[in-house]
C-alpha cells in the first residue's frame, strides 16, 4: 500500500474514499458552495478543495464515474486526467456534458474517481529500424480477431 498526502484546502474539502472494499477507485467530492448547472456540450473545472502529495513513480488518474455518464451523460473532457508526483496545487476535475440537457452539479457530490497507479519511466533509444511483429504498421481497426 502507498501512502498519499492529502492537504484539504477549505472546511468543504471531504477525504476521496473508495466504497467497498474492492473497489479500485476513490471517488472525488465537489468543494462548492452552490450549485452549478452545465449546459449541453459545456466544460467547467469543478474543484474539490483538496491537494495531494503523491510519492515518484506514481500518478493519480481522474477518471469519470460511470453512474453520471449512464444517467446523464456528464463525462470528463481529458479522461483520464493525470496528477503528476511533482503536482501540489488542487485537484479540479473537469467535468462536460455530452448530453441534450443541463445538468446541475449539487455541493458534496461525487463527480469523479481517483486511481493511483505506479508509472515506469523510460529512456528512449534512437534506433533505424524497430524489431519486427505479427502486425507492424498495421493501424487502427487492422486486427480481425
């Protein structure tokens, strides 16, 4: 188990929590005071009222919760967003309505989950040919498996 930092930064800022046991993801609370309505193919930055401290070599994915994209078609824009180790300001999730009608984001509500994942770095080797594969170049759609 990681130990992760958390530094609320207002009284509204609630602590993520996972809801069962096995769940992978820690659900993201809004820190708002009142209620903001997202229109029909609109964007906003909804924050949480909490930063993080998140030990190197590991990343906070954001990711959307499945319940608002079902019901009601509210997804987040950059999914999945990244919180880098180095990151200290608030999280802020940004939430978009790919719905036909406004959604209101109410005070307290979960708007999103948070996984940490560790993350390998890499070092590039420049090379004048790749190793070769059953597939090679082949794009998007090109396995008929």
């Amino acid at each position: 188990m990681v130990q992760i930092e958390l530094k609320p930064l207002n009284e509204r800022a609630r602590i993520p929590r996972r809801m069962t046991t096995h769940a992978a993801g820690y659900d993201l609370y809004t820190s708002i005071e009142k209620e903001i309505v997202l229109q029909p193919g609109e964007a906003k930055l909804i924050p949480t009222g909490i930063s993080i401290g998140i030990p190197e070599s590991y990343e906070a994915q954001i990711r959307p919760r499945s319940g608002l994209a079902l019901k009601h078609s509210i997804g987040i824009l950059n999914a999945p967003g990244t919180i880098d180790a180095d990151y200290r300001g608030e999280i802020g999730v940004i939430l978009f309505n790919f719905g036909k009608e406004p959604y209101t984001i109410q005070p307290d509500s979960r708007i999103a989950q948070m996984i940490i994942s560790r993350c390998e770095t890499a070092d590039f080797l420049i090379v004048d040919d790749l190793s070769e594969t059953e597939r090679g170049a082949g794009g998007f759609g090109h396995t008929n498996i």
